[in-house]
C-alpha cells in the first residue's frame, strides 16, 4: 500500500507490505558493503541516496507485520525557496 501527504512544507510517502520485513534497520542495510547487502538492500541504498540528495529521508518505520518504509521530501515550493528560487 502507498500513501502520500503533504504537511508543514513536507511530501511524505509511505509504503507497507506484508511480505517479511527488513532483516535490519535501513540505516544499516545501506551502509553495508554493496555485496553483503543482498537483494532488497540496494533498492534501499539508492532510494535512501536519492532521498538525501534532495533533502529529505528514507527510514523504516513500526509496523505489525512486514515493511513500512517513509520517504520525506521538502515540497516544491520548500525546495525552490532553499535554492533562491522563491
């Protein structure tokens, strides 16, 4: 499932599966080395790097049963103010 919303000059988009969940915290699957982070941590990796390169955040958040990860991003009108644009 995803979902989306906008509030106090943040996008954030929330994932969540039932599949197994993460075997560790994102912070720790991206910083593993390229090949110990195994199939799903290279989608986190660059999602994660993506995220930061526009100022915002990937993590993982509570959930009952599989994977709940967060993206927050500075909305639009938030990220052209920061570049001089508005």
């Amino acid at each position: 499932m995803v979902r989306g919303r906008g509030e106090g000059g943040t996008v954030r988009i929330e994932v969540t599966d039932s599949g197994r969940g993460l075997p560790a915290p994102v912070a720790e699957l991206i910083r593993r080395p390229r090949a110990g982070r195994g199939a799903r941590g290279r989608g986190l990796a660059i999602a994660a790097g993506i995220a930061e390169s526009h100022g915002g955040r990937l993590a993982a958040a509570p959930s009952d049963r599989g994977a709940r990860l967060v993206l927050e991003l500075p909305s639009a009108a938030d990220a052209g103010r920061a570049a001089g644009d508005g």
